[in-house]
C-alpha cells in the first residue's frame, strides 16, 4: 500500500521532473523505484525480490533512454504486474 506521505513525493517529483524536460517514461520508472526503495526498506517487499527487479527495471530504463517510450511504459506495467504492483 502506498503511504500518503510516499504518494505526495511522487506527485511533487512527477511535476518537477515534468518541468525540467524528463519523458513520461523517465518519470514513471523513477516513481515506480521510489515505492520499491520504500517498500524494500520498510521491510514490505522481500530483499531478494527487490533484487531481481533490478535487471528488470534497468531493461526498461535502457527502452527508455533509446527513445522508446511506449515500449517502456508497457515493460514497466508488466513489472509492476509480474511482482503484484497494480
């Protein structure tokens, strides 16, 4: 579950990132990193699921940072899906 203090800086880093040039799928993967960071360091996710996510996130950043967007914003919701994100 997602804290209300842990959505608000979500919101607030999607609005600065929003304004200072950062894709939509930049944005998304950084707020998604943030929840797991959170939720790994609460104890709410399993340290060696938060470790094979790793690889998977950095696929999706890699789509991300060669232009392709929309093939990222699709990976990335495969990840959050895979691991009960919804």
């Amino acid at each position: 579950m997602l804290h209300l203090p842990i959505l608000a800086l979500c919101v607030l880093a999607a609005m600065a990132s929003t304004a200072s040039g950062e894709t939509r799928c930049e944005v998304a993967i950084a707020q998604f990193r943030a929840v797991i960071d959170n939720d790994e360091r609460t104890g709410n996710l399993n340290e060696a699921v938060y470790r094979r996510m790793g690889p998977e996130l950095r696929q999706v950043s890699a789509e991300c940072a060669s232009g392709r967007e929309a093939e990222a914003i699709r990976a990335l919701a495969a990840v959050k899906h895979r691991h009960g994100y919804h």
